[in-house]
C-alpha cells in the first residue's frame, strides 16, 4: 500500500503563524520535500523537529521527482513545502501532485496561511472575485500577450513580483490598464516591515521613481469596469497599439488585438500607423 503525500502550508513571514496539525504532519511524516532545505530547516530547529529533506525546486530533473513517487508508492509518507506559504501552487510541487494523482497515491492537504489571499483580503479593493495570475513573464512579447488577454478582466488580478523588477512592471500595467486603475502593493506580508500601499498605477509609478522598491510584493489590481470600453476614443485605441508594439508586437497583430478589444476595424487602426 503506498504511504500519502501531504501538502503543508507554513507561514509566509511570521513563524508564529505555524499552526499544531502543520507541525503533527512535519514531524509525523517519513520525509520532506522542500523548496529550499536552508529555508525549511530553519523552520525545523525553530521547533525542534528532526526530519529527512530532500531538495526539489525548478530545477530537479523527472529523474528526482520518479524517486519521491517511488518512495511513496513503497509506502513512505512525503510532506512537500514550499519556502513560505501553500506549496504547489505557481510552484515546482504541482509535478509531485500531479504526478501522485496520476498514480492513485493519496494526496492530503495542511492548510496554511497565502500570500494572495491575504494580500487580497487587505488590499481595500473588491474581494468578490479575483484571478491569480503569478509573475508576469519576463520577455516583452510574452508579456505583452498575456497583459492583452487581462485588458478586460473585471475581477481584481493578483500578481507576484520581485523588487528590482517592480517599477518595469508598475510601467506596463499602467501602459495596458490606465493611470487610473487602482492598485494595492502589499509588501512584506506578516514580516517587521509589512506594508500595504493603496494607489493608482499612474501614482505607484511616481511613487517608486522616486522611493526603491525593497522586499517581495503582492500585486493586486482592480478589476476593470463592465462598461470599460464604452466611448473608447480611436486615440485611446492607439494608444493601446502602440504599447504592444513597444513590447515587441509586430503592427498587424497589435492592430488585430485592439480591434478585437474596441470594436475599431483593424484597417482603420493600421492606417492611423502610416
């Protein structure tokens, strides 16, 4: 009989935040995949639990990952965590998961606190409905397409992202979205020096042109409104081709993209290029 994959939530700053059932499952568990074993057993001796880690992160092979499933089907019990927060989610351990249901091994989850629930939760925006959207990529195309494809979301969106990529970011989604649209950048979550500043992007783009962006952030963007692109004006129209073609875009495809959006003909776009 295979043993059971446990997926363990641990605090996303604030060690206190660790709750009895996660301990019980750290200590009960036979080994323990971590994202980073330096980050995890931190935790461990804080607590005085003594465990096998093993490494698996973006970079493990299938090769790593056959020899966890293999243990867990010789009836082994794995917990999985993640450096902080819920493991598995925009994170290396979805494999395992995916690969243990593929197998009939039994999956149990210790929830914990999230990052973007909790960012979401302080962030004064809407919390009907929300869309978890990770870090963005990084190559200006790429970016530009998936950004195209949340130009009319009307739930909030929440993003990850680095500080030395924050103002880079903030830019575009002021260029896709508007000055307008409201943000909250959470930073620091549950640490010394959290921190939840409630903007406009046009103003978080002022604001950290003039202050540098330190620690990690949550992003979370309002939503845009159901009648967003009523009245929309060919001017606003190109303004949104000429971003996408900024990032990379060629000009018939960016023209497509907006006309698809607006209701302009891409023609009368493309003409406005010449």
């Amino acid at each position: 009989m295979s043993g059971t994959f446990y997926v363990i939530g641990t605090p996303i700053g604030n060690l206190e935040d660790i709750t009895l059932r996660q301990l019980d499952t750290l200590a009960a568990v036979d080994f323990i995949c971590a994202e980073d074993t330096r980050v995890t057993l931190k935790l461990l001796n804080r607590f005085d639990i003594k465990k096998q880690l093993i490494s698996f992160h973006e970079h493990s092979s299938k090769a790593d990952a056959q020899r966890i499933i293999d243990r867990l089907l010789a009836g082994e019990s794995c917990g999985i965590v993640t450096d902080a927060g819920m493991p598995c989610i925009s994170d290396p351990g979805e494999v395992l998961v995916k690969m243990c249901a593929e197998q009939g091994i039994d999956i149990k989850v210790v929830p914990g606190p999230s990052a973007v629930v909790s960012a979401v939760a302080v962030s004064g925006l809407s919390t009907r409905r929300f869309t978890f959207e990770g870090f963005l990529p990084v190559p200006k195309k790429e970016r530009a397409e998936r950004l195209e494809k949340l130009r009319g979301e009307t739930a909030v969106m929440v993003f990850y992202e680095a500080p030395h990529k924050l103002k880079t970011t903030l830019a575009d989604l002021c260029g896709f979205f508007g000055g307008d649209r409201r943000i909250a950048l959470c930073r620091e979550l549950t640490k010394i020096h959290e921190e939840v500043i409630r903007l406009t992007l046009s103003e978080a783009v002022e604001y950290y042109s003039i202050n540098e962006p330190k620690g990690e952030f949550v992003l979370v963007l309002e939503g845009a409104s159901e009648d967003a692109e009523d009245g929309i004006t060919i001017e606003q129209a190109m303004e949104q081709v000429m971003k996408l073609i900024d990032m990379g875009e060629k000009p018939t495809e960016a023209c497509k993209a907006v006309a698809k959006e607006t209701g302009f003909r891409k023609s009368e776009l493309y003409a406005k290029l010449q």
